[in-house]
C-alpha cells in the first residue's frame, strides 16, 4: 500500500503547499541545526537519558511534551540496537504552512520536514526498520526545538505510533521470536507470553514446510493494548477490526527492499480462540514475512494470500466454506480479484481468500510446489519496470508451466465443479 500511495501523496502535497506557502528548502545551516537536535534527541532515546530527550522538545509545547514522557517511560523494554532520526528534505522540502507557523507564537522560525525514524531492535532486524515522522521545529533565541508531531493530521500525514505510544509492554523471547505488548492479567485478554511464542514456533514449522526458500527466521510479534492503538498504528484506511493480523514491514524509500518485519496481531478477534485457529493465522502470516524477499508488486494476492492459506492450513482442511459455495452453485469460475481481499463483507473476503487457497492447491497438486515457488520467485523479481500486472503474471505463468493466466484460471475452475 504505501508502494502504491507514494505518487498520490506527492499529487496531494503539491495541491495542498503552493510554492509560497512551503515547498522552500531552509539554509544550510538551518538544516544542519536541526539534524543536530535530532541526532541529540536520537541519542537520548538510545542511551536513555530522559533529561537530554525532552530538552529537545519546545516549552511551549505542554501536551506533546506529556506525550513524548509517557512514550519514553514506556519504550524503556524495548530492546534497540540502533537508533537514528533524519530530516528528509528532498522528499517534500518544508511542509509547514502558515496554520502551521501562527501555532507557535514567538518562534523565529518554524519548519516541518519529514522526518525519519530508523531503528533496529537487537537480535531481530539487520536492516533498520524505517517509519515517517512529521515533527515540527520551531526555532527560539538562535537554537530549534520540537514542537509537535500531529500538526498535518488534518491532512492524513501521520507521524508513526507504536505500542509504546500507548501502554505498558513486556517483552519475551523464543528461538525465532520477541512478542512485545501488554503483560498478561489472566482475564482472557491477548497478551505477550510463552503460549503466544510456542503457537508461533508451531506456527513457523508450518510456514517453512511450505516455502523451503531460506529466510532469516527471526521476527518481532506486536501485540497492540488496543482495537484502536491497532488501527493507528497501521494508519488504516480500511476497518481493520475485519482482519486477525498483519505482516507488516517498513520500505526502504532507497533501495524500495522490505526492512523491520512484524506481524501484528488483532487482540479482540484473537482472544478466546482455539489454540489450533491461531496457530493457521499466525502460519499465514509468517508466510507473507517469509516471501517479503521474493515478492514484488506484480505479484496477485490471489497467489500471494493463496501461498499464506496453504501454508496456514498445511495438511489440514482448509476449503469447507469455498466447497459449500461450489456445492450451491454460486461459484463464479474466476479468480478473485485485488481488491476482494479488501472490500465487501466479511463472508466475501473470506471467499476471496479460500478461493485463493484452492487455486494455489491445484498449482501445486498439478505441478508440484517446487515450480510455484519458481512461478512466484521470477513474477517477484519484477519490480520498476514496463507491463501491466496481468503482463508479467501471463508471463510468468507461460515460462513456468506453459500456460497462461486465463488458460491456468480455466483449468483451476474446471477441476472444482467437474
């Protein structure tokens, strides 16, 4: 999604910062002031010193000066190896507009670039996960300051939020995990424990079964405090109170690679199910985190979202809603499209990913899981280049089995209501 996006943002902000009221690239030296307050702040942050942190925000910002301890106390579990902020100012120059600049009062000047936040957790990420930030900074008698990081809200850019932006966390670990959310109160509720990190050992097993390209094995489990902390921290356009858990990864904006791996988990549709349901939900995700490298953005969610339920399910029956569909007529004897794994009613999408299943299951019954593997390996390494996505899926589908993506779609949908 945010892939995507990026030509919408650039469209938007160009509309909303005409060149007399942003769009300016500050001085040099201007420049270098504020990468030094946020190197400072940076530093701060990793070396946990609290006193240095909140020197770097502005007195006259008392509500996001409350924030910024709260989220600095509650960081503290988190295991950071590295810790870096950096003022962007190619990407958008200066955002601030005059709304932006009348907030503070006295300042000699006020500025707001996107901002960086590159991080690495130890143990788990070799490359840093990076996330936008939108700080505002606010100049006073010759030195900058932060001065909020919510002041282009109103126009959807959002500063990240993680979950230590909203509670008390724990961390706990396994061979191949760190799950990081809410302790344990015994009153039901999803939380960060052992039983969270053996299903996602279980669960890894079955992923690797599936999908026997080397990946690195090691991935952070988010357990958010909240339905709403869930929503802002994956900035969800969509209602997520829809789905059980995401594979998240951040994108670096250079090399366009995926860094920072995490699944999320939804605690309130999680919580109170069998020990069995989670363990497929959690395969599936792990799933998506395993073929990050491997995947790119030509690459259908019907065999993406399809791979993720075979591996879910493994051996186990996965298809008992789709045969039901079959078996009263209603199927329609075509793939699902994009879009279906995100839109309608809950039962639609759910369609949408069963269909997909069996889809994938006829490829590898057919052909063997070895060639989808090869299938989705050479669709993926398509990245910047020329074709539309039903192109380079056609494509890859004739190289690889001799077959074309209308010919493949038939012969899947004749194998079901033969």
């Amino acid at each position: 999604m945010k892939r995507g996006a990026a030509g919408v943002v650039v469209a938007l902000l160009m509309g909303l910062f005409p060149p007399s009221d942003g769009w300016a690239l500050p001085e040099p030296d201007e420049r270098a002031a504020i990468q030094d307050l946020l190197d400072r702040r940076a530093r701060a942050f990793l070396d946990r010193d609290r006193a240095a942190f909140l020197a770097t925000i502005d007195e006259g910002s008392s509500a996001f000066r409350d924030r910024q301890k709260r989220l600095f106390d509650l960081s503290e579990p988190i295991p950071f190896a590295d810790y870096q902020l950096v003022a962007d100012w190619s990407r958008y120059g200066d955002l601030a507009r005059r709304r932006d600049v009348a907030r503070y009062p006295g300042a000699s000047a006020v500025l707001l670039p996107l901002t960086q936040e590159r991080y690495r957790i130890r143990g788990f990420d070799d490359e840093p996960a990076i996330e936008d930030a939108f700080y505002t900074f606010v100049e006073r008698n010759g030195e900058w300051f932060i001065g909020d990081d919510t002041d282009l809200d109103d126009i959807g850019l959002l500063t990240v939020r993680h979950p230590w932006d909203f509670g008390s966390l724990v961390t706990i670990r396994s061979k191949h995990f760190l799950a990081l959310g809410p302790a344990c109160t015994g009153d039901g509720a999803l939380c960060a424990d052992r039983n969270l990190l053996d299903i996602a050992e279980e669960a890894l097993r079955r992923t690797n079964a599936t999908w026997s390209v080397p990946w690195r094995n090691k991935v952070v489990l988010v357990v958010p405090p909240s339905d709403e902390a869930l929503q802002r921290m994956l900035q969800a356009t969509f209602d997520a109170a829809k789905f059980v858990a995401f594979a998240y990864s951040t994108i670096d904006p250079e090399s366009l690679g995926y860094t920072g791996d995490r699944i999320i988990v939804n605690p309130s549709v999680i919580a109170g199910r069998p020990r069995s349901d989670v363990v497929t939900i959690m395969a599936h995700e792990l799933l998506h985190i395993a073929t990050r490298d491997a995947s790119g953005p030509f690459v259908p969610l019907f065999a993406d979202e399809g791979l993720a339920e075979v591996a879910g399910y493994g051996d186990l029956p996965g298809l008992a809603y789709f045969d039901a569909i079959v078996a009263g007529g209603a199927f329609d004897n075509k793939l699902p499209e994009d879009f279906q794994f995100s839109t309608g009613s809950g039962n639609e999408i759910y369609l949408s990913y069963q269909e997909a299943q069996s889809a994938v299951r006829y490829f590898i019954d057919r052909w063997g899981r070895d060639r989808f593997i090869r299938f989705y390996r050479r669709l993926g390494r398509a990245r910047v280049t020329e074709g539309l996505a039903t192109w380079h899926v056609e494509r890859a589908l004739q190289r690889t089995i001799g077959m074309g993506l209308r010919g493949f779609e038939k012969a899947w949908a004749s194998s079901i209501t033969s």
